[in-house]
C-alpha cells in the first residue's frame, strides 16, 4: 500500500511539472510575441524619372520628298562624220567646254583634195555652160534669117541644158566636199561637261566607231521624280488656298550624304500621262548647278515645299513612336500620369514633325525615359531645352 502511494504521488508531481512547462511556453509565445514590434511595412519605390518636352506652334512649310534623278538639259554624243585618222584631241577629259570649241581634228588632206577637184568640175562645167549659151543664141538668131534648120536650135537648146545641169551637179559636188572638209573638225554643240575620249590620236574613225565622247550640260539641269495619283492629290489639296488659289511652291534636293543642296528648283513639266503599271507620273523641275554639286544620273531625294511658312503643331521626332496601328506618343498630364495619343503626322522640321491630331499646344511629350514608362503610370517629368535649330 505504501508503495502505491509513493508511485501515485510520482505521477502526480511528474504530470504537475510538465503542466507547468507547457504553461510557461504557452505564455512566452503570447507575451513574448506581443512584446516584439510589427515588422515596417515595405518601403514604396519611387516613380520614375522621364524628360518631356512641350508640344508648340512653329512655323513649318508643308512639304512632301520623294526619290528622284538628276538629269542633264542637254546631252550630246560626239561621232564622226567621216572617215580618217585621228590627228588632234584638244580637250582635257572632265572639263568644261564651250559651244563651237574645236575638240578633235581628222587628217584633211583626202578631204582637201576632194574639194579642190570639185572646185575644178564646177570651172569645167561653167566654161561648157557658157559654150553652150553662145551657141543657142547663135543659132536663134541665123534661124531667123533662115541660115540655119530649127532642129539646130532645138539641139543647141538641149545642150545648154544639159550644161546648166552639169553645173548644178558641179556645185552640189562642190558643197558636199566643203562639208566632209568641216566634219573634219569636231566641234562642241553645246556648253558643258564633257567626259572621257573613246580614241586617241593616230586612231582611225568613221560613222561606225561609234562614240567618241560625250558633253553634258551642267547648269541649269533637271531633277525628275515620279509622283503617285494620291500623292497629287494630297499636294494639290496642300497648296490650295481658302480664296481658291494655289500656294507657291519651292522644289529643293537633298543629296545622299543627307545636306540639302543651296539652290532652289521651279517645276517646268508634270507628264500629261499616268504609268499604267505603277500608277505614277514623273514630275519635272528645273534646278540650278553653280557649284556642279548634282550629277547626270544621280539619285537624290526631292523636295516639294511650300514657300510660305505657316503655325503648325510640332513635337520632337524623338517622342514619336510607331506600333502596328501606326504612331503615338506619351504624354504627362495634370495628375503625372502617363497617357498613350495616337497622332497623325505631317511634315518634318528640323528635329521635329508636324502632329495635325492627338496632341495639343503646351502638352508635355515624353523624349527620355519612354522605354521605363507605360501609360497609367506616375512619373517624375523635368522639362528638357528644345534641341538647336528645332
């Protein structure tokens, strides 16, 4: 019995002890956690930086480009006219010639020759003209006076024909040698530039030989480039006034290192006829060459542009972008919010283009940050300077 109780009174002390262990850590994770401080809560990041620059009113002249080619006034391919050798060339390849300027010279002497025998036929011819004159005259007269038959008459009358002929043929002969002797000399028809020789002295030429050099004309000279029917239509609705007239234009080029040349073209010719093929008429205009910077056969782009400038919206290009449905551009509003416009451009000035929908004067058009930014978003905008000569 007194080893029950001992047992009995184990357990209970032992089942009071773990109680109590239990108990204490029970209260360490209420008090203990209730003691310790909330975490902070997460520190907000903060909102992006983005440079902006202000949508304004410029003066820009409307403007289209298209690619275009340079194309002489005048072209001309030098070729001989007859047949011989080669004795001078009295020009330097690459330079500037006048008209009338002798260029090349054909061996004479063939030619000489030609003509003095033809001077000679034309003396025989003459003196047998002459002959015969006297002898119709001769012969009219003894008819007269019966002294001769008419038959005489009317052989003599033969003959002195015959003998104008002659002399007719003669002369011909004649001019024909004089002007194989001119084409023996090769001169310049035109004011231009002439290229590189195909033969050099001591070479024989003739008509077949083909071309011996070309000249081309190098101020003024022409630009052409082809214009689209809708193309046309949107100029022509560009250039016309509210009093119902046109806007005058200026037709500029700009060359492929990106300058644009000094001078200013005038249109001179629009094709009466549209390209079946690819709906196009070329456009003409005439373009002056002081300084020979345009080249025959060159690829430029050509600019049609209003002479008069007029208040158009404009904002940076470097704020345009462009998606599958065309092109946008962010904007900050009054709150620091992103926006996302969809604009329709125009022509461009400088570093800038025109926006005719979607963007008004004074808003601020992001320019720098646009890649970490999405529209809804708020930002930090620090207005930039406009850039030099936009």
């Amino acid at each position: 019995m007194a080893i029950r109780a001992a047992v009995s009174k184990s357990r209970w002390f032992a089942g009071a002890v773990v109680a109590l262990v239990i108990a204490a850590g029970v209260a360490w994770l209420v008090f203990g956690n209730a003691a310790k401080p909330p975490p902070a809560a997460a520190a907000q990041p903060p909102a992006p930086a983005v440079g902006v620059r202000l949508a304004a009113m410029k003066g820009v002249s409307q403007s289209f480009e298209f690619v275009g080619r340079i194309k002489a006034i005048e072209k001309v391919e030098l070729r001989a006219r007859v047949e011989g050798f080669l004795e001078k060339v009295l020009f330097k390849e690459g330079e500037d010639v006048t008209a009338g300027e002798l260029l090349y010279q054909i061996e004479k002497v063939q030619f000489l020759t030609a003509m003095d025998q033809a001077k000679a036929n034309v003396a025989v011819a003459e003196a047998a003209l002459t002959n015969a004159k006297v002898e119709y005259e001769r012969s009219t007269e003894l008819v007269k006076r019966n002294f001769t038959p008419q038959s005489q008459v009317d052989a003599n009358k033969a003959a002195l024909d015959t003998a104008t002929g002659r002399v007719m043929q003669a002369k011909a002969a004649l001019t024909q040698a004089q002007v194989n002797l001119d084409y023996t000399d090769i001169r310049a028809p035109i004011d231009g530039r002439i290229g590189r020789t195909a033969y050099t002295v001591g070479n024989l030429v003739n008509p077949a030989s083909g071309v011996l050099a070309t000249i081309v004309s190098q101020d003024p000279i022409y630009v052409l480039f082809p214009v689209s029917v809708r193309d046309l239509e949107a100029i022509r609705e560009a250039r016309r006034k509210e009093d119902g007239g046109l806007a005058k234009i200026d037709i500029r080029v700009r060359l492929p290192s990106g300058q644009e040349h000094a001078q200013r073209g005038v249109w001179n010719l629009t094709d009466p006829q549209v390209d079946p093929q690819t709906d196009t008429l070329v456009m003409r205009a005439t373009m002056p060459n002081p300084d020979r910077a345009l080249t025959d056969g060159q690829f430029v782009t050509a600019i049609i542009r209003e002479r008069q400038e007029e208040q158009r919206l404009v904002v940076p290009q470097s704020a345009l972008q462009v998606d599958q449905s065309g092109y946008y551009v962010l904007v900050v509003n009054d709150q620091h919010k992103v926006e996302q416009r969809r604009v329709q451009t125009g022509p461009q000035r400088g570093t800038d283009v025109v926006v005719t929908q979607g963007v008004k004067d004074g808003e601020k058009v992001i320019v720098d940050g646009i890649q970490k930014v999405r529209p809804g978003q708020v930002v930090q905008e620090a207005v930039l300077p406009a850039a030099p000569g936009g």
